[in-house]
C-alpha cells in the first residue's frame, strides 16, 4: 500500500516519442486521439505509457476483467488493479485459479483513501470498471465517494479523464437507465457486456474477449483479440 502522498510515475525518460504520420497531423483533439488509431492504418503508432486503474467489483462477469489484465503488459504501461468489497467472492466463484495479476502489476485496497488515484492532482490515464455492478454504477452516478474506488472514479469524472465502466445486468429498470443517462452526461463512457458472435467464438474466453476487445480500442491499447468487421469484396 502507497502512502497518501505517493507520486507513483513512469521515469521520464521512459516515455516514448509519439510519432504521427505527416498527412495526419491536422491539429484536431478528437482526430489525434489515442483510441481514434486503434485498429486502423494508423494503428503503427508508438504512444506513451498510461497510468491504468483497474477495477473490479462483485458483478458476474470476473473472466472479463481477467482477460483484460492479460492484454496489458505492465512493462508497457502503469497498471493498477482495485477490488470492491464483494469482488474477491465473485472471483472466487468464477474463476478456478482465482485473479491472475502479471508481475508488476500494483495492487490496492478499496477501505483506504492512502491511494495514488484519490486525489485530482495525481489521476490516471484511464480507469476501467469492469465488470460494473449496478451498485457501484448508481453510487458513480450520484458521486457517492465512501471508499477508494468510488473516489477514484469521482475523481476521473471531475479531472475529465477517461472513465469506462461494464455494466452487466439484465434485465434493466428505470432506475439504472437513468444513472445511466447521469453517467453519460458527466463524460463516463458506458461499454456494456454485450459479446458478439460474427467471428463464431467456441470458448468462454473468446466469447469474454469480443468484449475485452472493444474495452481496449476505447483506452487506446493496440491488440489482435477478434478480427475486425471488414468491408465485402467486389
């Protein structure tokens, strides 16, 4: 556990040069963003190290956040796993070998606010909730901020960082689509558990990755989960 004033970062000189194609520097914010290059011709680009916060909570769904830990390569980028108070149940119902975290990865409690993240002068790049019940999801909406987690994502939203939440649930009510709206409107982007079945997955974990695939392209991580839908031939 870090200590509340804790400055965890990449060695400056670690930080790789972004290079951007010539005919493609045209001064557009949206243009020139991370996740606008995942997957296309432009996807050769070299980015920076993000600082990734991770979080899980106790919604069905831990082989999603599993497979996502397992495309990040924490050599690459920063990455930080949080778990909420049901979280650790769920996985161990759910996963046979328990969560599988790569060396390096930094691990932190949900009870102390003693993290790197709970503060807007020291936010991460992206933060992931996955999966995101509809508990922590209506607490988000709210800006309830009772544990490190909660705060965090608080912080994202106020700091207009990327947050990403997977919701999985069904059926919805009212109550959850309207935090969804909230959410929406305060800048979070919502990618819900919704897996697709044009490349005919056969396992779970392909199944899970048709998800995780789409989390990646959203925080701008270049990956080869799932062939990509292509234009028909002539």
């Amino acid at each position: 556990m870090f200590s509340g004033n804790f400055r965890h970062r990449m060695p400056t000189g670690s930080r790789r040069k972004v290079v951007i194609p010539p005919d493609f520097v045209d001064g557009t914010p949206e243009r020139n963003d991370r996740s606008s290059f995942a997957g296309t011709r432009f996807s050769r680009i070299v980015w920076p190290p993000m600082r990734l916060l991770i979080a899980i909570t106790g919604a069905s769904g831990s082989v999603y956040a599993q497979r996502l830990l397992d495309q990040l390569d924490p050599a690459t980028h920063e990455i930080h796993v949080m778990l909420s108070q049901y979280a650790s149940q769920v996985i161990d119902a759910e996963l046979e070998e328990g969560l599988k975290l790569r060396p390096g990865v930094m691990q932190h409690g949900f009870r102390s606010m003693n993290v790197p993240f709970a503060s807007g002068s020291n936010p991460p790049d992206v933060m992931v909730v996955i999966p995101c019940s509809m508990g922590t999801m209506g607490r988000i909406a709210h800006g309830l901020s009772s544990d490190s987690l909660l705060r965090c994502a608080d912080v994202m939203l106020k700091e207009r960082r990327k947050l990403i939440l997977v919701p999985r649930e069904t059926p919805l009510s009212l109550v959850h689509v309207k935090n969804f709206e909230l959410l929406l409107q305060a800048g979070a982007i919502l990618l819900p558990a919704n897996p697709h079945y044009y490349n005919r997955p056969t396992t779970v974990e392909a199944v899970a990755d048709t998800v995780v695939a789409r989390v990646l392209d959203h925080i701008g991580v270049r990956h080869t989960l799932t062939a990509r839908w292509q234009e028909e031939p002539e």
